[in-house]
C-alpha cells in the first residue's frame, strides 16, 4: 500500500451545495461509522448498497463519487467525481444531463477502464445507442462482486469483480479491481489498480486510439472549442461535436513533458492534468501513470471536447502511424496490472505540484 501524503496548502471555502450537482449519495450510515465521519472531516466511508447497484463513497459524510452498475451502461464506472470543495468534475450525459451540456458519446460516462477492440470487440463505444443490428460487434464489461470494501480516517477501499464478455455473454477476461480512495485538505485522490485475467483463451488488445482509462469532465473544463468537430470511432462511426457557447469554459491541458492544450493529444508522459473554473473556483484534475504499467509513459487521448483518457496500447493510431501497432496479447491464465490515480486538487496546480503526488504514488 502507498501511504500519503503532502497536498496543496490552501483549500479553497465550501461552495455552495447546489455545486454538489444531481444524483448526490445518501448521508453518513448510523452508528460508529457515523460518529467518525462526523467528527473527522477526512474520514473516508465506502457503504454497499447493492440492490440499487452501487457503492457510495462519503468523505465527512458528503458525498465524493459512487462505484455503479446501472442497467443503463455496458461497463461499471465511478460517477460523479467531486473536488474537496465539493465542484463536480464530470459530465452529467447520459446519466443525469445538465443544461448547456455536450450530448455526443452516450458511453463516455464518469470514470471507467476499457479498450476499444479485444479480440475484434469493442468494448470502449458500447451503449444503449448503438442499434440492435451492430450489438454484435461490442463487448459489455459486468459487474460480478463487492469482494471487500473498508473505511477509515483519510483513506477508504473498495474491491471488485467484474468479467468482459461477448454479445452472446461469454466471458473472455476476469477484471479485478482495487480502488483506494483518499481524502485530505484540499485533495481527493484514486488509486485504480486493475488486473485483467485472460481466460481460456488467448486475448488480444489490438492496436486502437480507444482506452484504456478513461474520464469525461464536465463542460466547464473543456478547451474553448471555436468550431464544430466530427469524430469518428473504432467501427467507423461518426459523432458530430457542435460549436457550443464557450463562456465559462476555462480548460487547459499540461503533460508532464511540457505539451499543452490540444497538442497533448497522441504524445506521451508520465502524467497529464487539466486545471479550470467554475464561476472563478479553480480546480485541476490529473491521471498519473505508473512505471510499472505496460508501455509506460503511456500515449495520451486527450480532447479538448472533454474526455481526458490515458492508452498505452494504441500506439500506432495514437501517432497516426508514425508508431509500430501494438497488439498486445495475453495467454490463456495469464494476467496485466495497470495502476493509476487520479487526482482532484482545489486550485490551480503546477508541474512541481503534480511532480509531488507522482513521487508518491510511484515511490
């Protein structure tokens, strides 16, 4: 276990609660749990409630983020992403849309982990958009278990399970995940340690710009987009992004290696983050990579439209050919890890500061 941590000095006042945004998770749950969490302000609640198909993570008794499975989503995700003042982080659509909002990529929702072609399937564009006649291209990820959950002061942990299957539910991958969970003055912050288990069957993560971990933020902390755009996705689909009205959308991207902005996007680093407003309150975002991650540093898919993603398995188009494909294969029984954390900071960081958390975590 990785223990923290220095933070940034200075949080930033409680906002208003309205910013905690829809879909807020219940209050801190009775007894000890409940007295801790009211009397310590860090201390981290990690509470199941599995027949509505999530778990909720309190910090104080406020919410932070939930781990769910909705029936309405092909893979479990963390939705909403919180800062410690309390700004959500992430994009209402499709979940719970809010005005002003990009409503293009149904599947981007919260934070998650996929791929986009395994095995021929794609995994990362599955949703409930995509016609019935095409559903036989796309794998769904499943949620299987709760295997443990723990709370405590400054720090809570969930483990789960979960399987990628085919469209005729056949399981070709075991995902065991563990997320911890921090919290501290001014900081929250995710590990997400994920290892995938290859099944009977040799699996093949082939070379594709759609992964692996994945956030789209909210519309506050998008590039000011002057123009529209069209994307097109691994089966060849094209979304239409539309120019929408960018006051108040302040994003700006940094890598580790010094890029910025849209020339983030196909380069690689250790690190990237995203720093914005809302209405004047600062707030960055970062995902951090590890050493000991599979083609670390990984290639960054970051747009400027708001998903901010971290793929070290599509090198080829990531670079637009200037790099050997990667078609990485796992044996049958055999298994990855990827960890990375994600780091929610009030205020506006700088390199030194993000420098700082990825000692930490990779120390």
């Amino acid at each position: 276990m990785i223990h923290r941590r220095s933070t940034l000095s200075a949080a930033l006042p409680l906002v208003m609660a309205s910013l905690l945004g829809a879909g807020a998770c219940a209050g801190a749950a009775s007894g000890t749990t409940a007295m801790q969490s009211s009397s310590d302000p860090n201390f981290v609640e990690v509470i199941p409630r599995e027949t509505d198909r999530r778990v909720d993570i309190l910090v104080g008794g406020k919410p932070f983020t939930s781990y769910i499975w909705p029936t309405t989503l092909k893979k479990p995700v963390l939705y909403p992403l919180r800062s410690a003042n309390g700004l959500v982080v992430t994009r209402g659509y499709p979940l719970e849309p809010r005005t002003g909002e990009r409503v293009d990529h149904p599947h981007h929702a919260g934070m998650w982990f996929n791929y986009g072609d395994v095995n021929g399937l794609d995994f990362w564009n599955n949703s409930d958009a995509i016609p019935a006649a095409q559903a036989s291209k796309y794998g769904t990820i499943v949620h299987r278990s709760v295997r443990s959950v723990k709370s405590g002061s400054g720090e809570g942990v969930l483990e789960t399970t979960e399987e990628w299957v085919t469209p005729e539910n056949s399981p070709i991958l075991r995902e065991e995940t563990r997320y911890v969970f921090r919290a501290s003055p001014g900081a929250r912050t995710i590990d997400r340690i994920t290892t995938l288990t290859a099944l009977d069957k040799e699996v093949s993560f082939n070379d594709n710009k759609e992964g692996v971990i994945g956030i789209r933020v909210a519309r506050w902390l998008e590039h000011p987009s002057l123009q529209p755009e069209k994307f097109m996705d691994a089966q060849g689909n094209v979304t239409a992004v539309a120019k929408l009205d960018t006051a108040g959308v302040h994003g700006h991207y940094v890598s580790s290696e010094g890029k910025q902005g849209d020339d983030v996007w196909g380069t690689r680093g250790k690190w990237t983050m995203l720093h914005g407003d809302l209405s004047g309150t600062p707030v960055t975002l970062a995902i951090l990579d590890h050493p000991k991650n599979w083609g670390y540093p990984t290639y960054w898919h970051a747009r400027g439209y708001g998903l901010f993603a971290a793929n070290p398995l599509g090198q080829k188009s990531l670079t637009n050919g200037k790099a050997e494909a990667t078609n990485y294969k796992l044996a049958p029984n055999t298994s990855v890890t990827f960890r990375h954390e994600i780091l929610i900071l009030d205020g506006t960081a700088t390199p030194a500061d993000i420098t700082k958390y990825y000692t930490a975590f990779t120390r």
